[in-house]
C-alpha cells in the first residue's frame, strides 16, 4: 500500500506536469490565470522556462509568484530568481530593481551578497565597450565596492574585486583615448589634463606608462623640457621593462635630454614623494 507521504508527491508531481503540459512548451501565455495554482508550481514554472532558455518568460512567472503571494517564502526565492533571469535576459533595468528591491525587502538574508552583486554586475556588464556613457562605469564602481566591504566574506567578494580592477582600469582607458585624441589636434594642454588624471588618479592601473610616455610627447611639443624629462624619470624608474620606456627613452635621447627629474612641475614633485620619499 502507498503511504501518505508517497501519494501527496505522487499527486504533487501529477499537478506539476499539467501545468507545465497546459502551458505549452512555446513560453509563456501572460493572459493565463494562475491563482489556481500554488507558488511552488508557479516558481516551477519559472525554471522550466529558464531551461529552455526563454529568460524574460521566467522572469514574468517568478514576479507572478511575488504578486500573488507577496509574504511566502516562495516570494523571497522569487524574487531573487527574477533578478537573474532578467539580467539573463540583457533587461539590466528591471534586474537592477529586483534586486534592489531584495536588498530592502531581505537585508540581512543569505542571498543579499548575490542580490547586491547582481545589482553591480547590471551596470557591469554595460562598459565592455570604452565609448558608453562613463557613469554607468562609476555606478559599477559603487555597487562592486559594497559586495566587497559589506560582504567580505561571501562567494562573490573575489570577483567583485576583480571587477572592481577592471572598471577602474576601464575609467583609465577612457581618459587615455581623450588624451590620445587632443595629442593628435595638436592641443596639448588638454591632452595633459587628460594624462595627468591617469597617472595622478589611475596610476595602478595599466594605462600609467602610456601616460607618462604621452607626457613627454606633449610637454616637448610645448617646449618645456623640464616637464618632459620629469616624466622620463617616473617612467625610467617604475616601468623600466616596458615598451613605453623604451619609446620615452628613445625620444628624449634623440633630443640629448637625460630621464631625470628637473624644476619644480608636479611631475618632480610626485618623483620626489613617491619615489625618493621627500614628502616635504
């Protein structure tokens, strides 16, 4: 005889198969009543239409589960999984706000790190290309340094950091093609803006050597060689293996101009800070 416990998920997994048969396997029907049905079959539903590959349907059958049972714990589950089905789906906005939506609902809750995370990665996953808007970069910077200080100790902390570099390295990159740009107007004031940010403000990052090469360029376009020679010697001396030495090397030799520091620009005195540890 089938005991009691058998027979409910005998007649559980008989409910669930109708559910998914009734809807069909071509998505989801959006003018389908589901009060019927409970938020496990609901959420069910959600998944089988991640298997297929079919996100912004599944994000539509996790928000039915948070619509029609707002305070279950199916609810809570939901909404994290229309957080990541939406950012499967490429539809960042509504990913950013479900998970937003999580962190204010469920702070304190295991699945807050991973709801913060996919928070930063909907801005993210917008800056692969070095032309679109800069604040999106900034707003990925935000959102990456809270995974890391708020939850250090998560899963997702290491690749937040990691991230994190990359943005920021990002932020670099786009400074570094303005300044390439004006250096190659002729404007060289405004291309030393430009390199003097990187290596002032991104100088971890991996753009520094071009900047200070780009540095020399500019400064001996404008004659002032103290300047150029300041540059030299930052560059001699933290990027001596690197091909931008080499080139600065080169260019100021030619010019019978040594790579060390001279005067009293910024240049010099960043040398003489961070390299001969005169602060003062």
């Amino acid at each position: 005889m089938v005991g009691t416990k058998a027979a409910v998920r005998f007649a559980g997994a008989i409910l669930l198969t109708a559910v998914l048969t009734a809807c069909g396997n071509s998505g989801a029907d959006r003018n389908q009543n589901l009060e019927g049905f409970t938020p496990e079959q609901i959420y069910t539903r959600g998944e089988f239409e991640l298997s297929q590959n079919r996100s912004d349907d599944a994000a539509w059958y996790f928000s039915e589960v948070e619509r029609l049972y707002p305070y279950s714990d199916w609810a809570k589950r939901a909404l994290i999984m229309q957080a990541f089905s939406y950012h499967t789906d490429k539809n960042y906005e509504e990913s950013r706000a479900a998970a937003q939506r999580y962190i204010d609902f469920y702070p304190t809750d295991e699945d807050a790190a991973y709801a913060q995370y996919l928070l930063a990665l909907s801005y993210y996953d917008q800056i692969d290309e070095v032309g679109r808007d800069q604040g999106l970069t900034f707003q990925a910077l935000q959102s990456l340094r809270t995974v890391i200080e708020v939850y250090p100790d998560s899963e997702y902390a290491t690749s937040a950091v990691l991230k994190f570099d990359l943005a920021f390295d990002h932020l670099a990159g786009k400074e570094m093609e303005i300044g390439r740009y004006y250096l190659r107007q002729d404007h060289y004031t405004a291309a030393i803006n430009r390199f003097r940010v990187v290596v002032e403000d991104f100088q971890t990052t991996t753009h520094t050597a071009e900047a200070l090469y780009r540095l020399i360029e500019a400064y001996l376009s404008l004659g002032l060689v103290d300047e150029a020679q300041s540059a030299g010697a930052i560059l001699g001396y933290n990027y001596q293996s690197s091909e931008w030495y080499d080139a600065g090397y080169q260019l100021l030799t030619s010019r019978g101009l040594d790579l060390k520091s001279r005067g009293n620009n910024w240049l010099s005195q960043i040398y003489r800070q961070t390299i001969k540890g005169e602060w003062l």
